[in-house]
C-alpha cells in the first residue's frame, strides 16, 4: 500500500470541516473551482499540468490509523470528524482541463463537485500538484517552442525537490520535451531516459584520454563524451581520436555557447566528424535556447530553469468556492468580494473559439450550480475544454498513469497548434487571446 | 517498509558506475563536495537545510527488486552493475555544516567520503534535497530577522509541490518560524500546525455572522476569524459583536495591509478588543513584513514567497569530486578547470572566525585527502563548523526525525547572533563575511 496523501494538506481543511459537520453545513451540495486569476509571469498562455498525479493522490487520499492518530494526539479535530475521516472517500464528481491543455485567466482549470467537506478537504493538494507541474509546464512550453525542431531533455533534478524533480520531469515531457534524466520519472511516468557521465568521471581517471577510453568502452562511440573539463578544442581533438568520426556526440557545459559551439563544430568537421551531434547544458533557459537558434546545436539539455519554472515556480493558481445549495436546496453563486482577489461565483463552463485553426478566445458560461452548460448559441463551433475525470467517486485510468502522460503529451502538441503567432513570443505580455464570460 | 530513494537519482550517475566497475575505478577513495559557488539571489548569507531528510533518505537508498527490475529491462546497466547495485549499502563517511548553520561562498556543506561508484550515485539526491531546503531557509531566515519579535507561520503548501511543501515547511521552521498550515510537516517532523478558516468557510454560510457563529462554537472565542470576505470594517465588527471583546484574533489576507492593519486596530480598540491579535497574510515576502514593522500586526503568515525561495527557489549547490587516490593510492586533488566554473580541489576542513562574538571570515583549509586538518595555527579559537553524520555507513541517529529539526533550529537561533550588521540588510550585496582559503 502506498503512503497516505490525506496529510498533505492545510490544517485548516479538518477545522473548517470539523466546525462544519458540527452545525449542519458540511453536506451541503457545493462546486469548488481551481483557476488562475492572470498568468503569472506575465505569460501568454499556460499549461496544464499535474491532473493525472492528482488523480493517483486522490486514490492515496485516506485517513488510516497513523494519520487518526496525529490528528487525536493533537487535537486538531474532535471524535466525529475523526469517525467521519476515517470513513473518507470521495464520491463526487471532478471535471477539468485535460493535462497539456493551454489555460488562460478564468479557465476553469478542475471543477470538484461535491458536499463541502468532501470537496475542501482536497483544496490543498490539488493546488500543490496543480501550482506545481502547470508551473513547469508552462515554462517548458515556451523553450519548446524556442528550441524549434531541436530536442530538448529535462535535467534539472539537482534543482528541485527531489519528489518534485519527479513531477518536474513529466510536466517537461507533457509540454514537448523528449527525455528527462530523472530514472524515477522513467519508472514511474515511462519517460525515456537519458545521460552519460558528468565531470567527475574524467576528473577519476589519470587524463582524459583514459575517461574517454573507459566511458567508450561501456557504452560504445555512439555515447555523448563531455569536452570541457579542462580544454575544450583539447577535448574535442582527444574525444575524436578515441572515438573516430562515428562519435555519436560531444557535450559542452560552459562557456560563451554560441562562440563555443560554431568553434566546435568547425573543429569537429575539420577532424571529419561531420555526424557527431553537439549537446549544450550550461544554464540554458528559453532566452538562452532562442539566442542558439542560429548556432550548429543539435540538442538542449536544460536543468534549473525548467524544474524551477523559470522565474516563476508556481502558477498562483486558486481553489475556490463557487457555488452551493442553501439550506432548501437551492444553488446559490457566491464569490469573496475583496477589491483585489474578487472572483466570479458560479459553475463554468469553458470553450475555446477558433478562426481557420486558430484560438481566438476563451468563453466562459456561467450558471449557478450543478447543470451541465451547452455550447454557448453565439459561439457555434466554439471546443469544449472540460472533461470528466471522475464521476460519482469514480477515476477513469484512461488519464492515469504512463497512458494518462502519452494522451496529455499528444494533446499538448495538438493545441499547441493553435496558438496564435503572437502567443510565441518569450517577452512578458497580456495573454495571447481574451477571456470572455456569458451567461449559460 | 519506506518506498525506495535510489531512483530519485540521474541516469548518468549509474551509467558512470557501469563504466567504473569495468574498468576498475569505481572502487577508488574519492572525496566528494558539496557546496555553492556563490550565494544566489545576492544573498548575504546562507542557512543549511536538509540534511537531516537526507540521512532518513540515506536509510531508504536501496535498490530492490522493482528498481532492478526497470534498469533491467530498460538496459540502464549490464548485469554485473545490477548485482553491485542489488548489494547497495553506502559505507562511507559523511561529515557537513550542521542543519541551521550559515554558509558561505566555497562552505564545504557536505563532504562524502568513500569509494567513487558509493560517493557518485548519491549525488543527485545530495544535491535536490540541499539545493531546496537550503533555499527555503536562507528565505525564511532573512523573514524572520524582518519580523523581529513578531511570530511567523508558513502557509505556503498549496503554492510547492505536495512533498516538497512539507520540507519547505521544515526548513522555515529551523530558520526561526513558528508554525505550519502543513499537517504533514506535523507528523513527520513535529513541527506545530495551526490554521482555522478560509474564505470558503465564510461562503458556505447564509451570512459572515452564521460563519463566524459556527467557528466559535467549534473553536472558541480564542480563534482567529478571517474578516475580509466582504467588508472588512463590517467584519471586524461583527467578529467582536459575535466573539465578544475576548476575541483571540482576526485575519486579513487581503488590501494595502499598513493601511488596513492600522483602521482595524483602531476600531478593535474602539470596540474594546484590545487584546485581539492581528494576523496578516497576504502575498506577504521579506520586503513586505520589513514595510509592516511600524504597523500594529502581531503576527505574519507567509505563503509563496517562503516555499519558492523568495526569488531563489534553488541554492544552486554543485556537488563535485575534489580528490581521489590514483592507482598507486596517493592522494590526488582535482578540479574542474572550465573558467566559468573552476572549483577548487582537495578536501577542505572549514572554521568561522569571530570577533567579540561576531563572524569575520569563513576559513577554508585545503589538504589533498582524506586526514582531518586541524584548526589553522594562523586562526586560533576559530569555531569548526564541520560535525559528522555517518561514519563507516552507520548514520548518527541525533541528526535525524523531530529532534534534529529542534536541534537544527537551536542552533541557527545561535548562530543567527553571530551574524554582522550588514549581513541582517535585505538588499542584494556580496556575502556579509569573506571565505579565505588556506592550506592545511
């Protein structure tokens, strides 16, 4: 059995649900939404992530002896809600953005249907996983698309949290990268893999010849052998005399990049290894990447920014309540009226309009509770953007899993063809296309 | 049994073991380094976070039959490897700067002594787990010389991965916070949670004041209501007609917080809750708690800005071989030479100078191998600031679980005091002490 993530949470959660089974109000029927109020960062459009590991969280969402026992220990909650914790289990209804689908302002990102204590208890890890991996995500879409053709690996482990590094790797994968180096995101997620030595394996041996010769010997000449320990024109020189021309490859991880790799390159032709590939590593981020876009690179091998979101680590993304019945069973919207964190009460419903393939705004039908909403009639056409993760307690698989990060990785590449030209561009900027709310 | 850590690792390191176990360097004495270039983000100090988690992720590095089996069949090594992995137990020696300690540029943070294929396959997890505990409690610390006296709780999960929110959570409370929303980082680590309400709580209800009835009877007037829902004048003034003038405290976590603290604590006071406590919590960092110091707030709940670092999400630690035995069992030092990167090479014994009771410089004595270096003759009375976790594989349990958090946490308190005036400044500026090398 896998370790509980019901712990992973606010305190606050069992309070208000502690308070709320006492006077009546934790069964009301309610909708919760999880949405961002702009796009941190100044963004032009952002990326989902995360919602297949919230799925495997939510079958690892239960209240087990250990976890009753810390909350009675401490007393953070009284004998019923304990008794009703341990009898936890979500029988609601979830509904959002498929992973790698683009979001905007307002985008109804995950719609928890449920009775308030069941759907508030999962406020803070569904934000967590959501902050988290659309975060990465969004920034990995933007080097995808500066990198252009060129492959790019995820390897920025080193730089996160060593379970985040995990999540880091997949939300990389779903927004266009091909490979991570992370073998846990490989067991776990079934991203390919990738990596051959760092700089301690030449400093091991006695020169770099001998490192060359050993790495060579284990892996064979199509290995990548790392040039810049100590002279990089002298590594290039020894690497293709130990290898021959049929190199696989040379990777560089310092250095004034475009200078370095066109220096190579010329070096590496001239030696006769015309095929040998090039592979930079040096603190690459989407500017960096766009700045090689002329240079004789074939491969970006990108860490700390892409795991840490490039300047913006979590999304800011919310989880709010929207909507709720009142004590004679009739949906209310409400909304916090806070001057500078107001929102919009109400369920949603999200379509996406096009003009010849492209995205040209978001819309956003309000109604006040639980009713499904139709394409709104003044946008015919317009494509539906939410779909039904669980109903009535029930996961669908086909999002989970290696499966779940396939389809998300495929509908990351479709959508991304949507975007309109001006979406593209790395400068900071409004979003790429308008939110528009109407009414269901 | 706890899930394995042994994935959490980048390929690389065990393609590098294939190669060493072949071609018989992987059973060379090595001594590895951990620690920063420079402090990021223009810190004027450091704080070490982490290495008690890495210790409990020490005892769970073991590759079992799951691991094997996806390295196996993903042919990441050849058989002889997976045997040699099977067998896996580190035996080496680890010694560091204490967890709460300050650093410094060129701080040897952690030092691992062993055979290079032991040393080597640690260092992605070294690294992922300093490299963001560190981060966090560098911000944390620079918080709380902020807030002074005023008490500080982190809130900042839903804002950090799920796993990495509870270590985020830890390393703010070593540096000098008082509390986490996070029920986890309760559990595992025995730090004190606390939270009541959140806007949802105020929504569920017909009106604030059903709300705030119902928390009182679930919690008491000595709770803390959140007033700013609505009307935050109107709030306040119905927590107290509801509480009474014994009302614990109220929560804002939205406006221009001077100005609002300060009405809120007239009209409290008008109202006759002088002893009701103002909270605040609203996108709060080092620079906004600095900007409410004059302001009547007792105490800061901080989100974002801790957990992602402040700016800093990463402490961007390396982790490099700095000597080894060459074939003949002399000790060598080596180093990376690339101009951008050079690190120094040997391992380094490490001592803080004072000067009534006030740090001036970061000692760093450089020997080739393995033998322990002795105070420098030049620096008598300078503070060594190197303890050790694991001899010969046994790990020493004082460093680990609820008692090394309150023992790390003790002693960044202490060493807090030792920091020079301009170190406590928030502005970036080089480090606040200088690191000397010297030879051993």
């Amino acid at each position: 059995m896998r370790a509980s993530t019901a712990l992973l949470t606010d305190r606050y959660e069992l309070t208000m649900i502690d308070a709320a089974l006492r006077d009546g109000t934790g069964d009301r029927p309610c909708v919760f939404e999880l949405f961002g109020r702009r796009l941190s960062g100044g963004r032009r459009f952002g990326v989902v992530a995360g919602t297949g590991r919230l799925l495997a969280a939510l079958r690892d969402f239960r209240f087990d002896d250990d976890e009753l026992a810390f909350l009675r220990d401490g007393k953070v909650v009284d004998a019923a809600t304990l008794d009703w914790l341990a009898a936890y289990r979500f029988t609601g209804t979830i509904t959002g953005y498929r992973e790698g689908e683009l979001y905007f302002p307002g985008s109804p990102v995950l719609t928890v249907e449920s009775t308030f204590a069941e759907g508030v208890v999962l406020e803070t890890l569904a934000l967590s996983i959501l902050n988290h991996d659309s975060a990465v995500a969004t920034a990995a879409a933007r080097m995808a698309v500066a990198a252009g053709d060129r492959p790019l690996a995820e390897m920025g482990s080193r730089r996160a949290g060593e379970r985040s590094a995990v999540a880091a790797a997949r939300a990389a994968y779903i927004a266009g990268f091909g490979a991570t180096s992370n073998l846990e995101a490989g067991r776990t997620w079934g991203i390919p893999t990738m990596g051959t030595a760092a700089h301690a394996w030449t400093l091991l041996h006695e020169t770099e010849e001998d490192a060359f010769r050993a790495q060579i010997a284990a892996l064979g000449v199509e290995t990548t052998l790392l040039v810049d320990t100590y002279d990089i024109r002298q590594g290039v020189e020894t690497a293709v005399r130990v290898a021959g021309t049929g190199l696989g490859g040379v990777r560089i991880d310092s250095g004034d990049l475009p200078i370095v790799a066109a220096e190579v390159r010329v070096q590496l032709d001239e030696l006769g290894a015309t095929a040998t590939r090039i592979t930079v590593t040096s603190d690459l981020d989407e500017y960096a990447i766009a700045a090689l876009a002329a240079s004789p690179v074939d491969s970006y091998g990108v860490g700390t920014s892409v795991v840490t979101g490039s300047g913006t680590p979590t999304s800011g993304m919310v989880y709010k309540l929207v909507a709720r019945q009142d004590a004679d069973g009739a949906w209310v919207s409400v909304a916090k009226a806070s001057t500078d964190k107001a929102s919009k009460g109400g369920r949603k419903a999200a379509f996406r309009t096009l003009e010849r393939g492209t995205a040209t705004s978001e819309i956003i039908a309000i109604s006040d509770g639980f009713e499904a909403v139709d394409t709104p009639d003044e946008h015919p056409g317009a494509r539906p953007l939410q779909v039904r993760f669980v109903v009535d307690g029930e996961i669908d698989p086909a999002f989970e899993g290696p499966a779940g990060v396939e389809a998300a990785r495929a509908h990351h590449a479709e959508v991304r063809e949507e975007l309109p030209v001006r979406a593209l561009a790395l400068s900071r900027s409004d979003p790429a296309i308008p939110t528009i709310y109407v009414d269901a």
